[in-house]
C-alpha cells in the first residue's frame, strides 16, 4: 500500500526505467504528501479551520477508517503526540510510515538494490499492515461510538 499518485507521463519526463519511476513517484507523493499537510498546520492557528471533506461521513453519516488522520499528521508536526492518538489512532504509525519512506526510496533510487529488493517487499507488507490497523481503528470506533 504505497502512496503514489504521480501521473506516469509525468514520470515519464524525468526517468525512463520503470523500477525507478515508480519509486520516484512513491518518494514525490509522500514528500508532497508530508509539505503540504506542513504548510497547512504551520499557516494555520488552530485546526479547527479545517473542514470536513469526507464523503462517507457526509452522505452516510459515519466517518470513514481515515477521518482524523490529516488531523492527526497535523497534530504530529506540533509534537502533540496525544493529540494525534484522539484524531486518529493509525494516524500515528502513518506519519512514521510517510518518514520512513523517504530515506528508503531514495536508497533504492540510488541503484544500489535489485528490482523486488527485501526492503521494497517489506515496505509493501508494512503498507498493508497500515491499512488493516486503519480499518481495525474503525471497527474499534464504530463500536465505541
């Protein structure tokens, strides 16, 4: 479950190699992913001028396995560390996750690995890992609320 969303063509302008394109886009998305919700929390006051975009929460009336989780990166960046455990519990290992990812693709860009290197599989398992702990935190909630 790496967060690409780089278009390909896009990629396409700056690496040939399909390997390297995609961790170039898995590096782009998370850095841009990371300076975004920065810049956000840092131009901001408070968080509550946040709106609340979520869809599901919207039409269906119940949140989402990701609510609270830009809350909670936000939260992250202040050092409110409890903070970002009410916003979201997986909000947590998803900030580690994002800064993780970004010294260890810019190892594999260096091409020093082979494709399907153990450390890209493990990235991925993590990955997934991260998705059922969201989706735990939401039964979790569900429950309790």
């Amino acid at each position: 479950m790496e967060i690409a969303f780089i278009p390909r063509w896009l990629l396409g302008f700056m690496v040939r190699d399909r390997d390297r394109a995609y961790h170039l886009n898995i590096l782009l998305s998370n850095l841009a992913i990371l300076v975004v919700i920065y810049l956000i929390y840092t131009l901001a006051a408070t968080d509550s001028f946040l709106p609340n975009i979520c869809l599901v929460d919207y039409f269906l009336g119940v949140e989402c396995p990701f609510c609270g989780t830009t809350r909670s990166l936000g939260a992250l960046y202040h050092g409110e560390v409890l903070a970002a455990w009410h916003y979201n519990r997986a909000g947590l290992l998803l900030g580690i996750y994002l800064l993780l990812q970004l010294p260890l693709r810019i190892y594999l860009l260096s091409g020093n690995y082979a494709p399907g290197h153990r450390l890209d599989k493990a990235s991925h398992a993590a990955g997934i890992f991260l998705l059922l702990l969201f989706i735990l935190n939401w039964i979790y909630n569900l429950i309790i609320n």
